[in-house]
C-alpha cells in the first residue's frame, strides 16, 4: 500500500509540459551504491546497500507548490526499506500575506531535525518587518537523525527583523532580529518549550573598528526548567579581513553518524556538553589565510572540564588547487585528543574535482585505553553531462585499538529543470 501511495505520488507531482503549461518543475534524481561498516567503531557491522533518493518540485505562477523527497533503499543489513520524507502542497495567497502548507515536510528545531504530518500557516507583514508561523501534526523521526517521534505536536513562532540603522559612537545597531518560539509536545508526557533567539549587528564610522554581531539564542524545557540548548556568540570584525568571535553553547549533537572530518575534532561529543571559545581569523592576501583558538569544554558535571587549543590555515595560491591543514587539542582529565587534519581540492578539468583529505590523531580514554588513528578520504566528482554527476568516494581510517573503519561508493546524479517563463499577456 505504502508502495502504491509512492508511486502515484511521483506521478501526481510531475505533471507533463505540454498539458499543464503554467506549472514549472525541478528535481534531483540520485543512485547510490555503498559498502561500510560506520555504525560503530567497536564492533564490525559491515553492510552493502544500493539507494535511490529523489527530490521534486511543481509550482506555477498562482503561488502553488508541491513537493515530494523520497528514498528506496536495499541492504545485506536490513533488507528493503523505503520511505517518503516529504509529500506537500503549499499555497501562497498573496492579498493575505499568508502561505499555508500541508502534508509531510521537514522541521528543525531544539527537537532535532524531523518529519512532520500536518499542516502550518505563515502570515507576513513585510512593511512592518514581521512574520507569524503556526504548525501542528505528528513528528516522526527521520531514519537514524536524533530527533523526536511523539503523538503530536503544535507550536508557534514570532519573527521580528528591523533595519533601524541607529548610531551613536558606542554601538551602532543597523538591524536587529528577534525570534520567539512557543512548542508543546505530546507522547507519553507533556512537554513545553520555549524559544527566545536575538541578534543585533552594525557597522562602525571609525577607522580601528569594522563591524560587529551580537547573537543569543535559548530553548528552555518548561517542566523541567533545564536549557535543552544555548547559544551565544559574539563577532567583532577589527578589519574586513580580522575578526575575533568569542561563542558560548550548550546542547547535545543531533548528528547520529559523525562526518569524517568529524570524527578527528575534539570538541565533537555524543553527548551533553557546554563548549565556550575564543577564536582570531585574518584573511592576510587575497590566498592566504589563518585561524587560531582556544575553547573550554564542560561534559556531564562541573567537574569534567577540559581546555583545547585549535590553529590552521587555508590557501588558494594556486588558482585550481585548495588546501587547509588544521590542528586541534583537549585535554580532559585522563582523557586528551590531539589531531591533525589536511584538506585539498583540486580542479582537474571544466568537468572534474578531485578531494583529497588526510587525519591522523592521538586519543587517550578510561574507555578504550590509548588509540592511534589515521584516516584518508579520497572524492572524485566528474560531470558526465551538463545535468548528470558520477561521484566516486571511499574512506579508510586505522586505529591501533579500535575496528578500523571504511566506506567506499558510488553516486550518479541526475539533475531535472523544466522551468518555462511567464508569458505576459
């Protein structure tokens, strides 16, 4: 059944050009095969799965849009899956500065980054710079994400975007955004949340000081009354090209699977964690630029605290050729991590890029004793035609204690565009 309401989806939602005229439509068509084994790094669950996901658009000129993201996928490991992430229809009415949208379409928020069946309104008020959201339906999870599935949902967001361009020599404000956000979920409790995001920026009139942004944004679980997430950072641009930013957080990572950069930086944790740092960034030419930083990081009490220290630069001196190398460090009570990671992108061709990256790492932890790892990541992306991609991708990394880890794959991509033009009549 499930099958059948796919099918008829696709179909419903690429309507042909020669009978519906006034509808546009786009899309992204990608085949995968892959073969890894990165579920865990403790014990080996190697599989080989083959994947189809897909990404279409229709919209005309009425203010209406349908939408559908889809994947079928087979593995040695689960055997057939396949799953619809979104299925919508939105439709914009213009006179009443309001878009309504129903169906499955994606959320995220401080619930992680999930589906949602139901429906949402947005009514906007440009002239005045504000904007009005209600959602409701029934969050589901989105395969491994850590994120939410529950009963149901509904919540309510406030946007406020001001150019107010008000100065003085001290802090001039040009703008000022300010979000609040109100969020009940239902399971087998009830829990509120409350959201307050704001963010003031402007330029100076002096010749020591350039630029500056000062953003806060909270989540508080109302019955509880524990921040689920905080985030502070403050940006402070000495020249065009000199910034030092100092930022604050506290949350949990929503990724389930680390990226491969990921996993060789220190300040990346499964778990709850406050994270404060100081960084200096200088674009020192037009090719050549660094970064250096020093963070605290705080995990599970107020006792587990750990200092780190991160440097690295980024040149394009070669016209075709970019490279980064980074280091990074912290030290955690009995448990340290220090890691070196070097990054290049290389044009061969108008149809062809080549990524090269490179980690090697020092770990020490009460749970696994000392490891030694080293990585490498090789991607290769060819342009078979104007709108087809072959993607070639494969990762190794060897650990002296842990399972050693790979991924290797094989991606074509198809991009779809039968956009048509308005004729004025």
């Amino acid at each position: 059944m499930k099958l059948k309401a796919f099918f008829l989806s696709i179909c419903l939602l690429m309507p042909a050009s020669n009978v519906y005229s006034a509808w546009n439509w786009s899309g992204v068509l990608k085949s995968k095969v892959q073969a890894d084994n990165r579920y865990t790094r403790y014990v080996d669950h190697p599989q080989v799965l083959g994947e189809v996901w897909g990404s279409f658009e229709a919209f005309d000129h009425d203010g209406w849009r349908t939408a559908i993201d889809f994947v079928a996928r087979e593995s040695s490991k689960y055997g057939f899956q396949g799953d619809i992430y979104q299925l919508y229809a939105e439709k914009q009415i213009k006179e009443w500065h309001s878009t309504i949208k129903a169906g499955r379409f994606q959320r995220s928020d401080s619930l992680g980054f999930y589906n949602l069946d139901g429906a949402s309104l947005l009514y906007q008020l440009p002239e005045q710079g504000l904007s009005f959201s209600i959602y409701g339906g029934r969050p589901t999870r989105q395969e491994d994400v850590r994120s939410v599935s529950g009963d149901w949902l509904y919540g309510v967001d406030m946007l406020s975007q001001q150019q107010l361009n008000w100065r003085n020599n001290i802090l001039p404000i040009d703008l000022w955004l300010l979000r609040f956000g109100f969020q009940q979920f239902h399971d087998d409790h009830t829990s509120t949340r409350l959201t307050l995001a704001n963010t003031i920026s402007g330029e100076f009139k002096n010749d020591f000081l350039h630029a500056y942004e000062l953003s806060f944004t909270s989540t508080l679980e109302t019955e509880s009354g524990v921040f689920e997430q905080v985030f502070m950072n403050f940006m402070l641009d000495i020249t065009e090209g000199s910034r030092i930013s100092i930022n604050y957080s506290l949350y949990e990572p929503k990724g389930f699977f680390p990226t491969f950069k990921e996993k060789f930086y220190s300040q990346y944790y499964q778990g709850r964690q406050d994270l404060l740092g100081l960084n200096f960034d200088q674009q020192l030419t037009d090719t050549f630029s660094y970064h250096v930083g020093g963070k605290r990081a705080a995990r599970k009490s107020e006792h587990d605290i750990g200092y780190g220290f991160d440097m690295g630069v980024k040149s394009n001196y070669f016209r075709d050729l970019v490279v980064t190398a980074d280091f990074d460090m912290l030290e955690f009570g009995k448990s340290s991590t220090y890691n070196m990671y070097f990054s290049s992108q290389y044009s061969i061709g108008a149809n062809s890029l080549l990524n090269l990256n490179l980690a090697y790492s020092w770990d020490t932890s009460p749970l696994y004793g000392k490891n030694r790892g080293a990585g490498t990541e090789l991607k290769f992306r060819y342009k078979l035609y104007s709108d087809i991609f072959l993607d070639l991708a494969g990762s190794y990394i060897v650990n002296s204690r842990l399972n050693n880890e790979y991924l290797v794959g094989l991606q074509a991509t198809w991009y779809f565009d039968n956009f048509q033009a308005k004729v004025s009549h």
